[in-house]
C-alpha cells in the first residue's frame, strides 16, 4: 500500500537523496550547496542563534541543579570540601571544539520547532547516523507520531580515530593517562621549592608560541603577551612563568625542556620558568588516579540524569548525542585531563610563596576552573585571566546563563579581574550579564602592530605582480579540511589563476602537511610558519579559517577578507554578523570572492584598544583596579 507522505518532513543526511512527494525536504548536514527544494537547518541554526544561545545556556544552568537522589547534580560531583568537578566536565564547559555534539542539539532544536510549525504528524530519517535516529525515533513515539528510518549505508571504513572513540571510557582515560606519562610527566623531575622573599608574581600560559628567533638568543617572548615583556622588564616583579604545554610542530616536549634551561640562564634570576607537569609529584599522580575513580563511581550515580537531556517544554531527548560526552567527563580522557588539572593547580598554588598577582589567557575552558579556585584559597593576590582573543558569539565557553552568576559559593570560577582587549567583547560579555565590576580595559597585546602599520602599506602593488592568497587555518583538523579542500575545488575552477603564490599559514597546534597531500586535486602551496605581522605584507587578499581571530586583524589592516563557512558546524567567526564580511562555503563563492578582493573599512578602536604605552596594563597589574 502506498504511504500518504502529505503530513511527513524528511530529513536528509549527507549523501541522501529523497524523490519523493512530502511537501518539506530538510538538508541536516549542510549550510551551502544542498539540493534543490531543500531547506537547511545549519541555516536555521545560524539565523536562530540568538534564541538558540539563550536556551542553550539556561539548560547547562539547570542541568547543573537538577535533584537526584536528594542533591544536585552539582552536589554530587563535589571531590573535595565545596569545590564541584561539575565545572570541568564537556557539558559545562561548552566548547563547540571538543564537544561537536553541542552543534547537534542545536541542530534537533530548529528541527523541533520547524516540525511543530509545519503541523507535521510523521518524520523520515535519510541516514546512517545511528544517534540522531535514536533521538527521533523516541521523539516520534512520545508524540504518538509515525517515524521511518530509511537507512544508508556506512561511509566507508572507519578511520583508526573513529575506532578509539568507540572504545570504553575507562580505557581511552588510562591510554591519557599512559601518553601523558611517557611524552612529558616522566621527562620532568618535581619542581624544587620556589624561593620566597622579594615582590613576586606568576604568569600560566601556553607554551610554545613564542618567537623563536629570540629563543635562539636565550629569550623568551611569548606571543600571547606581546609587549607586556617589556613592562615586565622594567618592573619590581620576579615572574614565575608556568608554562601549559600543548603539543605542535614548533618544539617537541624535549626540546622545550633545553629552551627553559636557557631562559633560565638568560633571565639572570628576574624569571623562573616551570611546566606545569613538575607540580604533579608522584604522590599528586596517585591522587589524580583516585579523584579519577571516585568520579567514575558517581557516573553510576547520576545514570537517570538521562531524563533531563532536554529543553523546557520539549519531548525532544537530546541524550544519545551527548552521552558521550557525559560519560567521557566522569570516566574518559577529559575527566582524567581534569583529574591531573584538579591537582597540579592544587599543588601550583601551595607550593609557590605568596604572590601578589597571578595572570593566564582566559578561555572559559575546564582547565581554569582549578586555577582560580586554588589560588585565592592559598591567600595569593588577586588573579587575573586575559581575553586574548577577540569573542566568538557562538562559542558557548565565554557564557554562562545570567542566573549562574548569583549563585555565590556555586558560582562558576571565575578570575577576580577580566582584562579585556576591546570594547565590543566587553559589550559582549556584559549582554550575558557577566559581572561588570571585574572587568578591566586593557590593551590588545596580540593586536599592536595594527596601530604602527598604516593599511596603504600593507597592500602590495598589482604593478609590481606577485598577487598572493594568504590562507590563514584554525586549529581544529575537520575545519582545516574542509577549508583546505574548498581552496582545491576553487582552484580546480580556475579561481586561483589570477595569483602567483599561495602561502598557507598553519595554526600551531594543527600542522597541514598531511590534510594537503591527502587533496585531490593536488593544491601548490607554500607553508609558511612565521608570524602573521610578518605576513600581512605579502597578502593581496586573505581567505581565513571560521574560527581564527585572524580574519579580524585582516579587516582591521584593510585587506579583502574571506571566511570559509564550515561544512557541519557552527558558525565560529568573529566577524559572523557583519555583513560587508563575505563568508563562502561552496567553490563558486570563493571563486567570486577571490576575484572581487574586495576590502572592507572598519574602525579599528571598535575592536582593539592599542595604546603602545600599555597604561591599562600597567594601572592593572600595579593597582588591580578594573577600569
């Protein structure tokens, strides 16, 4: 018999196809290039974003307080005296990074309400994803709804990263926890006691990201801090500098190792260097181990917080996408990475002789929430996070629910003072309610060559050829793809003819040799891995990663922008929203966009204060007074 399809929405999956007659198609993969009839909800989700934020976050806050056995989910989750491991768990901390479901959900949200709108009464599902059509088959059944999975076949083989996700959460902690051991912890000795006496202060920060060539000389110049080296320089402060080593193709752990005893020597006593790892003594190590475990007992505890996986008067039960999640943050890689940061900030803190400041790049991630509980428990002076990059609307990890804020003890960790670079992100983070009395105005210290160097100056004469592409990438490798495959089909097109050099300009923390050779068509690029300050220069036109601040100075410096648009993610642009900023997410845009190089004129003061004299720093960190 025939299936009357008049009240059905189908949704399609990536590769799906639909020819049949229901009245709305739905594309759930795609933002651009979708087939046609369809609608996309990554558009829905992007045009919605405000309310979407909004429900986002007050769910996390609710989560939070959600009653189990008596307590709160919070409660539950405290390991020693108040302090609550809730906050360094995936769905607290919100990173769209580390938690792609959080796109998902988003995703089933304007799905949900489409559907409600439309009046539809049943739901096809064109897929292979197995948790989406859990989520939907439930749904449909709690509404008295038809529901369908037609569903494809595999993509292929599993990759080797598909496989591990896949295994138990206990095991992917203890293969963490063995990594972490042998590529650092075992290559570091117990840092000695930290000598007391004189003004003193601490600096946490990532490391490497400096400029390598005054690491030649013995100098350490850290590109998150910029000019405030100098000030340092001429200050009563001795700086003890802990250093959080991420992974990149700039230093390996070793030879970071070999840089410090250099600095050291270099610094003639004015600055002590320290990885975080040599405030872990085997003790602390055993103890991480244990803090682990109890979480992992919790986890069982907690098992019908399941129920509460959903929105305020949604039937909707978003939990199978993010249980993963879940379960990774009470038994899986992130909650040992959390574990091993519970107490090395523990042991930072107590180690260390008073110190009348601290200071770190703030992000909202997991790992500072440690830091700034430690701290003031240990009697330090006030500490201080930097917002060293220009705010993303859609990263959720910069907010929190207003109601958040008010909960005093059970507050989220926050610095004392929020240093902030410019007035739009102050703005920003005061719509969320973000408690305005510790915000600071500051300096950009990222930013400052953007005040020295004129916009004419750094376009380069079309007279004097050599048009060049520089392609700027993000972090994350499924964008960096993306992007990198979007420039091979433009390129394909013939959208690159009209330049001679294409310089592309890893993020760090992600090399691209491998996404490269892996394109087809084969993409003729040169790899350039110094600073961008030295890059502007050569640029004709820029083509930037979703989420790099980068795309922001390039405006600033008057150069023709693009902003690759990701194929299934979150709109992470911090210039998302303006609309003289072109974004492109199919090849033909980018070939347009490529042969326009059309600039676009912006104030720079509205995104970065850039006084070369550092008087917001210098009022911060000798007087500790936002202002």
């Amino acid at each position: 018999m025939q299936t009357d399809y008049k009240d059905y929405m189908v949704l399609l999956d990536e590769g799906a196809a639909w020819t049949g007659p229901p009245p709305r198609v739905l594309a759930y993969w795609a933002a651009m290039d979708i087939p046609s009839g369809c609608e996309s909800i990554p558009l829905g989700v992007d045009r919605q974003s405000p309310q979407l934020r909004q429900e986002y976050l007050a769910w996390v806050h609710e989560l939070r307080a959600q009653v189990l056995k008596g307590r709160t989910v919070q409660e539950h989750l405290r390991l020693e005296g108040r302090d609550s491991f809730w906050w360094l768990t995936l769905i607290a901390e919100k990173s769209p990074m580390k938690s792609p479901a959080i796109f998902e959900v988003l995703k089933l949200r304007v799905l949900e309400k489409l559907y409600r709108n439309q009046g539809c009464r049943g739901l096809i599902w064109v897929s292979a994803n197995r948790e989406i059509q859990d989520v939907l088959r439930d749904w449909c059944r709690s509404l008295g709804h038809s529901y369908e999975w037609r569903r494809l076949a595999d993509p292929g083989k599993p990759s080797l990263r598909d496989r591990l996700k896949r295994l138990p959460q206990p095991m992917r902690a203890l293969a963490y926890l063995a990594e972490f051991w042998w590529r650092r912890r075992r290559l570091v000795t117990a840092a000695p006691d930290v000598p007391g006496g004189g003004r003193q202060a601490t600096i946490v920060t990532y490391f490497p990201n400096i400029d390598p060539g005054q690491a030649e000389k013995g100098i350490f110049l850290s590109r998150y801090w910029g000019r405030l080296h100098r000030v340092l320089a001429e200050s009563p402060w001795t700086i003890n500098w802990v250093w959080f080593f991420a992974p990149s193709v700039e230093y390996t752990f070793a030879q970071a190792l070999r840089l410090r005893r250099r600095f050291t020597e270099t610094a003639g006593g004015r600055a002590r260097y320290f990885f975080l790892e040599e405030f872990l003594p085997f003790k602390s190590l055993l103890k991480a181990v244990g803090l682990y475990m109890q979480l992992g007992r919790r986890r069982f505890t907690l098992r019908s917080v399941s129920r509460a996986f959903h929105f305020p008067g949604s039937d909707l039960n978003f939990w199978p996408v993010l249980a993963r999640d879940w379960r990774n943050s009470l038994s899986g890689w992130a909650a040992m990475e959390g574990c091993l940061a519970w107490v090395s900030f523990r042991e930072l803190a107590a180690r260390l002789p008073r110190q009348e400041w601290g200071l770190y790049p703030w992000e909202n991630q997991a790992w500072e929430r440690p830091l700034n509980t430690a701290w003031p428990q240990e009697g330090h002076g006030k500490l201080m996070g930097f917002q060293h990059v220009s705010l993303r609307y859609l990263d959720l990890r910069s907010f929190e629910d207003p109601r958040s804020y008010t909960l005093g003890p059970d507050a989220p960790p926050l610095p004392e003072v929020l240093a902030m670079g410019g007035l739009k992100d102050k703005e920003l983070l005061e719509e969320t309610k973000f408690p305005s009395q510790g915000l600071a105005m500051v300096e950009a210290l990222r930013y400052m060559n953007l005040s020295q160097q004129p916009v004419e100056s750094s376009l380069p004469s079309v007279a004097s050829g050599g048009k060049t592409l520089l392609v700027v990438t993000g972090y994350m490798v499924s964008e960096t793809a993306s992007q990198l495959r979007l420039l091979a089909q433009a390129a394909q097109g013939g959208g690159l003819a009209g330049y001679e050099h294409i310089l592309v300009k890893p993020h760090p923390y992600c090399p691209v040799d491998g996404i490269l050779q892996a394109l087809t068509p084969p993409l003729q690029v040169e790899i350039v891995n110094e600073s961008l300050g030295k890059l502007w220069s050569r640029a004709t036109a820029v083509y930037a990663a979703n989420s790099t601040s980068a795309s922001v100075e390039a405006v600033c410096l008057g150069l023709p922008v693009l902003v690759h648009i990701p194929e299934n993610s979150l709109n992470l642009s911090p210039l998302r929203g303006k609309a003289a900023v072109q974004h492109v997410g199919t090849a033909a845009d980018l070939i347009k966009g490529l042969a326009a190089r059309e600039s676009v004129t912006v104030n720079i003061s509205d995104f970065f204060n850039l006084d070369q004299g550092l008087p917001g720093w210098r009022r911060l960190l000798t007087e500790g007074e936002p202002g």
